[in-house]
C-alpha cells in the first residue's frame, strides 16, 4: 500500500466532515396547539399589529376552512369586527448571516370563501405578494424557498392583509430552517476515522507492511 493514500483519504474525510451541515429549525408554527378562536391579537408564534386581529380557525369553529394541504388549525388572515385586515408578524425577529442559507416554507390558500385575497410576505430580502382565488390551494405554497443576506441582519417574518374583509387568505405551517450553522452527527466520527489514517502514515513503513 502506497503509505501517500493515506494521507489522501484522510484529507477527503476531513472535507466531508468540515462541509458536511444539517438544517436546523429555526422558526416553526402550525397553530395547531392554540384554541380556535375569533379576533386575535396574537396567533402562536406571531402577533397581529396595529390593532388588527387574526382568526385561529379549527374544530369547532370553521376548521373545514382549512384545506388540504393546510390541516387541523390555520388562520385567517382577515380577523373579525374591529380591524380585520391583518398584519401579522412573528413576535421574535430572527437574526440573519452571511453565509448562511436559510429556507422559508408555508402555505397560504385562497379564503375558500368565493372572493379572492392577496398577501404580502417579507421576510429580509425576500418580499412576495400573493393574488388568490378563493379556491387556489397552490399558488401559495412555498416550500424551502432560500433567503440568503451579504450583511447581518435581524428580519421579521410578516404576513400583511391588502384586503379589508373578514375572509382572507388562510395560512398554515410556517417554517424555517438554516442550512450551515449544525453540524452534522457524522462529523466527529468521521474526524476520528480521518486521525486514524495520519496515524497509519506515520508508523514506521515495516509495520505498515504487515498491515498488507
Ligand atoms: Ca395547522
């Protein structure tokens, strides 16, 4: 065995296991721990602004509103009396950095109520409106889309009503994930492994012979 392979595959396991990153949650809510309800100020992990109000739809109160591929509690994005054309936005900013890819997914559907919504999410750079009819259950699903920043930033996730009504779109399942920050659980073990073949390439070459 050429004693210089060694040194080789040490150095690709150690590639591997520096570049090897597994996607951590950082943002996640799917409503469905929260008690349906009408006129809400806050909605999980969000909170309505501006004296809007969101409703928290789910058994009992118009659940079958969410459809698939929503499911148990959504929110409607126009609240009930007061002011129903809401803002919502996630109660913690969430810090951006360079480097970093971090993937946003949720999904908004048409109000399923026969008149078209449209929504604006921002988050960072990303800025998307979305134009519904009352039965698109696709136009707004978003699923990983990557935000990427060139300089730290702290983001708030929104959802703004453009529409004054009661039935908006409804909204389901946000969540965020960042690609580059955890490490994966193989990267020790393959570290350890990679040691192993250094160790190898410095025994003296007559013990290495008998290792074939
Ligand atoms: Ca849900």
């Amino acid at each position: 065995m050429k004693r210089i392979y060694l040194l080789l595959v040490a150095g690709v396991l150690c590639g591997i296991a520096v570049f090897l990153r597994i996607p951590t949650t950082v943002f996640s809510e799917n409503f469905d721990s929260l008690k349906p309800e009408l006129s809400l100020v806050d909605a999980g992990a969000f909170d309505a602004l501006n004296g809007t109000n969101v409703d928290v739809l789910g058994s009992g109160l118009n659940g079958y509103l969410c459809s698939a591929p929503e499911s148990d509690n959504c929110v409607d994005m126009g609240g009930t009396g007061g002011n129903p054309q809401a803002t919502l936005q996630s109660v913690n900013p969430i810090d951006l950095k360079p480097g970093i890819t971090y993937k946003l997914s949720f999904q908004l559907i048409g109000s399923q109520r026969g008149n078209t919504t449209s929504t604006t999410v921002s988050f960072g750079p990303y800025q998307q409106t979305f134009e519904l009819g009352s039965g698109d259950n696709k136009s707004g699903i978003v699923k990983n889309e990557p935000v990427t920043v060139s300089v730290p930033q702290s983001a708030y996730l929104t959802f703004a009503n453009n529409t004054n009504s009661e039935q908006g779109a409804l909204l389901d399942n946000v969540s965020m994930t960042s690609l580059g920050e955890g490490r994966s659980i193989w990267t020790i073990p393959l570290l350890l492994v990679a040691a192993c073949f250094v160790i190898l390439f410095f025994l003296r070459p007559s013990w290495l012979g008998k290792l074939g």
